[in-house]
C-alpha cells in the first residue's frame, strides 16, 4: 500500500516538506518510488504560468528526439528546469531530468483554452509513444502551471539525489507519493499521483474493478484515457470524464465511485438525476479497498474513500495550509502546529474539499450534505 | 425335429439394448405393485414366470422337481416402453427391491426411430461432461496487498439492471446550483430500467409446466420480492398467464414472454387495461438454446382444459409454434417493429428484449439491436439450456455453447464503448452440475449482466429426475413421474406447491450466500463484477485463449 500526502498552501512551499511528511509513514512504502506532483509554481515559474511545462526524464538521443519532436511541432522553448544532481547510493541516475516550458505553436497561441489543452495532450501521448519502447523518452505531465518529478528509489534519498532542499522550485501544491511496489518490475509510468489535463489524482490501495474500468474508459473515444501501468490510473481519468468531459460539479465523482443504493437516495433532490447516474456509470463504481486524493484545475483539493472504507486517510491543518495525507503521522509532520480537533477522518460517505488557496475546508456528506470545519 | 422353444429372435430387443436395465430383486420384493404403477413408460409390469425348483427333504439326497408359477417384475423391451431410467419405481418401492441401472452400451438411438419417427424427447443435452462454465475458476484474491471482504459482515448488494441503460452523454441533465437535474426541455425517450437480481428463473411456460409447479415457483419468487426482499423474477414461457394474476399487483414480479405462436396473448392484450401493475419485461422469443431452429411445442396430451383456456386455443391438440416468427422479415425492419410494438402497448414503460438461441451469428443480432433504442437487452440461450419437447437430434447436436457466445459480445460492445448500454442475458447450462452460482459469476465476469436457470430450479426446488445420461427426459409425453411436467391430475397433485415455494427461496438464498462467498475475496461488493475477466482463469488452455482469460494448472 502506497503513502500519500498533498500539501495545498496560499503561500509557496518547497517539496521537502511532503517529502518529510511521507518519511513518517516510512513503514508504508518500501522505497520502490516516489512521485511529485506540483501545481501553481513559483520561483523561477512564477511569471510563466501561461506556457506549457514538459517534465519527464529521457537519454542523450531521447533528448535530440523530443527537441526534434517539438521544433517540428511548432513549440519554441522558453525555459528550462532541470534539478542540480548529486551522486546518491542506490539511485540509477539517467541521462537527463527536465521540465521544459514552451511557446505554444503560432496558430495555436490564439486559439480557445480547451483547444490547447487538447493539443498539449495529443503531443505528450505522441512523445510517450515516441520513446515506450527503449525508454528513451518518459513524460509525465505536458500542462501549464503544473510540474512532475519521479523516480525509482527512496524518497528521501530521491529528494537528495534531486537537491530539492536547496532547490528554489515552490508550488503552493504538492503531491507527493511514496510506492508500495506491488509488481516485480518497476515502472515509471505506475507511479503516481496521475495526471490529465489540469486533474490530478494519486491512491493507496488495490483497484479490484480495475478491468471493466479501465474497458470502459478506453472505449470513451477520449485520447487520453491510455497507458494503465498502474490500477490506480483510472481513478484520474474518472475525475477528468466526469468534470470535464461530462460536466458535473466534482462532487458528483463521489457518487460516480460510490454510488448510494435508492434508498439511500431519497433524501437526495437530485435523486432522479442519481438514479440515471447510477445506472448510467455503473462500470466506474469502484469496490475499494482505496482512499484518493486529487485535485481539480481550479485548485481545489479532495479526499474521498471506497465505500467501506478500508483505507484510511486524514485532512488537518489551518486556514492557508491544509494536508491530506494516507496516515495522521503525515499530518504531525506536515502541519505539528494545527488544531487537532478539527483533524477530518473522513468515512465512507465524506468527500473532503480543500478549497483553492486552502481558504476554506468542508466535508460533503452524501447522504446529508455540507459541514464546513476551517475557514 | 425342431425345438418347441424357438431360439431365434431377431428382430427383437434385448434389455442390453436399453440405456436402463431395471435390477430387481426377488428376495426382496413383498409384489405391493407399487413400481409397476407409478412407472411412467409402463416399462415394467408386473408378470409372471415359471421356476423349476429341486429339493431335498430328508437324510438321504432324493431331489424333486417342482414347478410353480411366481409373479415377478418384469422390464419390456418393447422399444416404446423404455426404461427411462428416472428411478421414480426406487422412490416407492417400500423394501429396495428394484433399481435401474445406467447401462452405457446400450443402442437406444439405433432403435428409437419407429415408424420413421425421429426419437423425440423433454430435457437437456445429453452430454454429461463438464462444459466450458465449469472449467472456470475465481482466481484473484485478495489477501496480503489488500484486505478481502467479509462475506458475512460487510454489506452487500447483487443486482442488475435490466433496459436499455443511456450512455451518460446521451441523459437529459443540467447542472442548476451546482446540482444536476433533469432537464425537462430535453424530449428524449427515457428507456424503462428495472432493478432486479442478476438470476432470473428462465421461461418455463404454464403448459409445459404443471399448474402446482407453475404455482410453486410463482409463489416463491414473491416471497423473496415481498420477504426477503430479493427482487428475484420470473420468465414465463410462451402460453401466457392465468387471467387473475395478469390484473394483480403480482405482474411486476413476471417477465411475459411472446413466441412466434402467439399463445395466451389474446388474454393478455385484453387484460392491459386492467392491469394494475406493469409486467417486469417483454421478451420477445426468437429462439431457444434446446432446440435451435425449433419453435415451442406442447403435445396435446398436455393442452387439457385451463391451458387451452389461457391460450386461447382447443382442448387436446398438438400446439407447435412455427420455428420463426411469421411476420419476421428481417431484423433491422420486422424484429424492430415487433420490439417497439411490444414496448407501445405498455406505453414504453417495460423494458422489450428478444431471446435467441446460442449461435455464431450472435454478434449480428447484438449490432442490429444496438442500432435499435427499443431494444432492452439480448438473450442469448446457449445448447444446453432446457425444453419440454424437442427432437433429440436438435438438443443433442446443435447449437452453441453460452460462454463463448457471451464472451464475444460482451468484448464487441466494450469495443464499441457500448458495454454498459445493452444488457447481455446469459442462459442455458448454468447450475449443469450443481454449481448454480459459480457458473452464475463466471458469466457475470465474462460479461453477462444477468442470468437464467430453469433446469436447475426444477431439480432444486421440485425434484426433477432429469440429467445429462438421458435419465428420465419424457417431459413431453406429460407423463413427468414428479409431477412438475404434466397436466395429468393424478400426477401433479404428488408435487406440493408450497413445498417448491419453500425450495425457491431456499435456492435463491443460497445462490446469494454463494455469490458473495465468490465476489467477497475478489472485492466486489456494490456492483456486480461485470466484465472483471482478470479474476477468471479457466484450468484448460483453449478455453482460456478462446474466452480471453487466464490459464491455470
């Protein structure tokens, strides 16, 4: 069982303190992986948050083929981050660690939001295709404003290897996820947290309808609904069909997952709409055991559980910084100066919404509503 | 000279030719006549015999001879009085006296044929290996990585839905205050969705079945609608249903089928504006997975006074459905009308599915109702379903087996993101030897939405004598030794209604306790684990290539 733990902040944070919080759960991963994933950059960032970011890893010839790729796509390059490397034990370095930040292609630069995020999309698929077989070219994340890090190894070892204690990278969001490797042979593309256009999602537990979901995902006709290294993968792809391709308000990826049986419905008013959801979406119910945390293009960040809860998960902190993490150690860590009575466990019903800027913190209950705890 | 006793019989059987040889035991026997009674094809009688008899009485060896005459149990090999082998001489002989036994070189479809007459037949196909369901096995678990559910203490639900289930782009919502709503403005047909459990009693006519029977199952369903609260239901054949039960709130519990002889359907168009509930489903037969090719029949010894009275037809004739529907002209023009026809008389408030015989032209039908809005589902019986009455050629050597036949749909739907859309109805062969709810989920997770037992049933709930050696199966000549195929007085009356009530939901309730006991480890708990093929290996390798599914050894 993987270890989670996202940090939503207004003021700019630096990845070492998810990390840190992860290493208090250290009994939960075995050091198989992590995975960051920041959004709402700062530093070096900060004024380029219209531009979109290439992180991923590559070789020498990988790296000619993406500079290739790009150029003869049309995308100029605007800036470049790459993590100042320091020789750890244990970790394999490869050839080159980067996110690029690109002009995007002169007819696109006018072009609505939805159509660029289509073609962001489009061209990272193009690039992971580009280097699936050799490994020659790994991309996480193709999006403005959002920036991936990931690596086979320890975590705190990861985050030495990379420098990110001296690194001026600072996100006002961090996800951070340390693996539980559950296969033999480690991949890249399985570590989480996910990404797809501006949602973000990352898991601890095994997805037992992983098959028929994943079917049923692959079979929207949606570009991006590929790649499943990991079960987990579906659960961001979920979030981005239901708020995205179809619409609805996040809540309603709640009751996609974990649908109320009709009679729990009844006290609902959209209960009709509930009923034709449940039917409608019954290959996305999920059956658990699992506990995700995602966040939403706008910001907001999230906790629900399967519906029985058999996974555990916390949410604490302050008006302004908020942690969502899989063990309450995490939280110590993260936020020691918080009040602990209004620490969240959610249960099986609760949905947990960290508003943009952690502003506010409220627990949407399925059957019974709203409760708001910090604002 | 020649011998009074003749020794050449040819042209005669002996009962080493029969499939049954009946073993009785004189020593045993007290003559009551009991077995001679109840046998269904008078394939023994009672008779008498001639025994030389040599004793000594005394000291000294002086043996006698005597003769007496002895009444025994005699079995014909009269081709016509066949030992069936159903055994029901065993149930009432008082002293186990008398038996029939398999005998498996026997050369009873070499002789069956008299008169030119094909051997026709009641049952199933006779193949008593295992079929491709029970090759298969549940074999993720979850255990150390994850921790399984507990059966027994965590909640639960197994149901499906049965209609036509709008993919989620095509439903009438809008978001109003950030909550979604029915958009009114929107006039789209809203197809009719029932919620019922994922295994459904298969269609079983009032005809074919006796009234206790019919009864027995009818009253069991209810009592797991309205007690158990399982909303378990009930095909009903072809042949209708009784008048009074057409107009009760009961209705809904029953899915009415309409077969290409139209039988019992003048009763319930008629009664439609009486009805005080809406009917569960429609299903329209276009086939059966017994007899493909075939349309029902009912020999006239079984159209007695109430059946000829619900279908609307004489008494005592033979009443053979045509093999197709006559106004069938092609699926994409006639079938479609016949769907909606169905679905406008009740208003479009009940789901109109059609039932077809397993084939490989499956995936033709599946894509034509696709293109129909109508179409509620697809049935798909597979060969070795059950019939009343068929040829035995038909049962046992045509059709196609269900697993497969699933399978393949199920994976053309997901190729055409449409796997939620149409419901797939798997049957025929499911509970083939007792494994009524491992077979039940194996198709669930090659891709069924939902199942129907009929053979199962009547051997659970009634005592059906009825297996794959060819045992019993005279289901058509309305002589069923337990009374559950028959329209004789005398015969059904042996078969308590309330006792095949008591049965069904005894059955059903195991299938559920079963059920969980195979999803719990696999963590399925809410939703039925439909399509979940990574938790199914098959322990043969063909199998498991031809269904896309794991291999074990």
């Amino acid at each position: 069982m993987c270890r989670l733990v996202a940090i939503t902040s207004n003021e700019y944070l630096n990845p070492m303190e998810a990390v840190l919080a992860l290493e208090t759960m250290h009994e939960g991963h075995d050091g198989s992986g992590m995975g960051l994933l920041l959004k709402n950059l700062g530093g070096e960032f900060s004024d380029l948050k219209d531009y979109p970011i290439l992180s991923g890893i590559c070789s020498n010839e990988g790296l000619r083929a993406i500079d290739q790729f790009m150029w003869d796509a049309g995308f100029r390059i605007k800036h470049e981050w790459r993590p100042v490397l320091k020789p750890v034990a244990d970790i394999r370095r490869r050839d080159h660690y980067f996110a690029k930040v690109y002009e995007y292609p002169d007819d696109y630069k006018e072009r609505p939001f939805p159509e660029k995020e289509d073609l962001l999309l489009r061209t990272r698929l193009a690039l992971r295709i580009m280097g699936e077989d050799d490994q020659s070219t790994i991309v996480f994340s193709f999006y403005p404003d959002v920036l991936a890090i990931k690596e086979v190894g320890d975590p705190l070892r990861l985050s030495e290897f990379f420098g990110l204690n001296d690194s001026r990278l600072k996100s006002k969001i961090v996800f951070a996820q340390g693996r539980q490797n559950t296969n033999y042979d480690i991949n890249l593309y399985a570590c989480h947290p996910f990404f797809i256009q501006g949602f973000a999602s990352m898991t601890n537990g095994e997805n037992t309808a992983f098959v028929p979901i994943k079917e049923y995902l692959m079979s929207r006709g949606v570009p991006g609904y590929v790649g499943y290294n990991s079960d987990s993968e579906v659960f961001a792809h979920i979030l981005h069909f239901t708020v995205r391709q179809l619409g609805y308000p996040l809540l309603y990826y709640k009751d996609i997952i974990t649908p109320l049986t009709p009679s729990e419905m009844e006290g609902r008013l959209d209960r009709e709409a509930l009923l034709l959801l449940k039917s409608s979406l019954r290959p996305l119910c999920i059956d658990g055991p699992n506990m995700v945390i995602g966040f939403t293009p706008d910001g907001a960040c999230f906790m629900v559980h399967d519906s029985k809860k058999l996974r555990p998960g916390s949410v604490g902190g302050m008006k302004g910084r908020v942690a969502l993490v899989s063990e309450e150690c995490g939280l110590d860590s993260a936020i020691p100066d918080r009040d602990r009575s209004l620490d969240i466990f959610p249960m099986k019903y609760d949905m947990v919404i960290v508003s943009p800027r952690a502003e506010e913190v409220r627990v949407w209950n399925q059957r019974y509503g709203w409760t708001t705890t910090i604002s | 000279m020649e011998s009074t006793v003749r020794l050449d019989h040819n042209h005669q059987l002996t009962v080493r030719d029969f499939p049954y040889i009946v073993k009785w035991r004189e020593d045993r026997c007290k003559r009551c006549g009991r077995c001679t009674a109840v046998c269904p094809t008078f394939a023994i009688e009672p008779s008498i015999a001639l025994q030389r008899e040599i004793r000594s009485e005394g000291i000294m060896p002086e043996p006698r001879v005597s003769r007496k005459i002895v009444t025994i149990v005699r079995q014909s090999t009269d081709i016509d009085r066949y030992c069936t082998g159903c055994g029901a001489c065993t149930l009432v002989c008082p002293n186990e006296a008398i038996e029939p036994e398999y005998n498996p070189q026997h050369k009873f479809l070499f002789h069956k044929n008299k008169g030119g007459h094909p051997y026709t037949r009641g049952g199933r196909r006779n193949d008593p290996n295992p079929s491709a369901l029970d090759h298969l096995k549940f074999t993720r678990i979850s255990m150390l990585t994850d921790p399984a559910l507990d059966a027994g203490r965590h909640e639960f639900r197994i149901r499906t839905y049965l209609g036509r289930i709008p993919s989620p782009t095509e439903l009438p919502l809008k978001v109003e205050n950030g909550r979604l709503e029915i958009n009114r403005a929107v006039s789209r047909f809203a197809p009719p969705v029932r919620e019922i459990y994922p295994v459904m009693i298969g269609s079983m006519s009032i005809g074919a079945l006796s009234p206790t029977m019919w009864e027995g199952l009818a009253m069991g369903i209810t009592y797991l609608n309205e007690v158990e609260k399982m909303p378990v239901v009930m095909a009903t054949g072809e042949g209708g249903i009784p008048p009074r039960l057409l107009k009760s709130r009961f209705i809904k519990y029953f899915i009415l089928q309409i077969a290409s002889g139209y039988f019992g359907w003048d009763e319930i168009v008629r009664a439609i504006p009486r009805m005080v509930d809406d009917p569960c489903a429609i299903e329209i037969k276009y086939g059966q997975g017994a007899k493909p090719g075939d349309g029902g029949l009912l020999m006239a010894n079984k159209v007695v006074r109430l059946i000829a009275e619900i279908r609307g037809v004489p008494q005592g004739i033979d009443l053979p459905s045509p093999p197709t529907h006559q106004t069938k002209y092609s699926i994409e023009e006639a079938v479609a009308k016949m769907i909606q026809s169905m679905a406008m008389a009740w208003g479009f408030r009940v789901p109109v599915f059609p039932k077809i015989s397993g084939t490989r032209t499956a995936k033709a039908v599946l894509n034509n109702l696709l293109r129909n809005p109508y179409a509620a589902a697809l049935s798909i019986d597979g060969e070795e379903g059950g019939t009343g009455a068929a040829y035995n050629v038909s049962m046992d050597k045509m059709g196609h087996p269900i697993a497969s036949n699933i399978r393949d749909c199920y994976l053309d739907l997901v190729r055409q993101g449409k796997q939620n859309e149409l419901p797939l109805i798997a049957s025929g062969g499911i509970g083939k030897r007792g494994n009524v709810a491992a077979n039940a989920a194996a198709l669930f997770m090659l891709g069924a939405s939902a199942v129907t037992i009929g053979k199962y049933v009547m051997q659970a709930a009634a005592g059906c004598f009825g297996d794959e050696m060819n045992r019993c199966d005279v289901c058509n000549i309305g002589k069923c030794p337990r009374g559950i195929t028959t329209q004789e007085p005398r015969l059904y009356r042996r078969l308590d209604p309330d006792k095949v009530a008591e049965r069904v939901v005894e059955v059903f309730k195991t299938i559920d306790v079963e059920l969980r006991k195979i999803f719990a480890p696999l963590g399925r708990s809410t939703e039925l684990p439909i399509g979940m093929s990574d938790a199914l290996c098959a322990d043969d390798a063909a199998i498991a290539e031809r269904l896309q599914i794991g291999y074990v050894c």
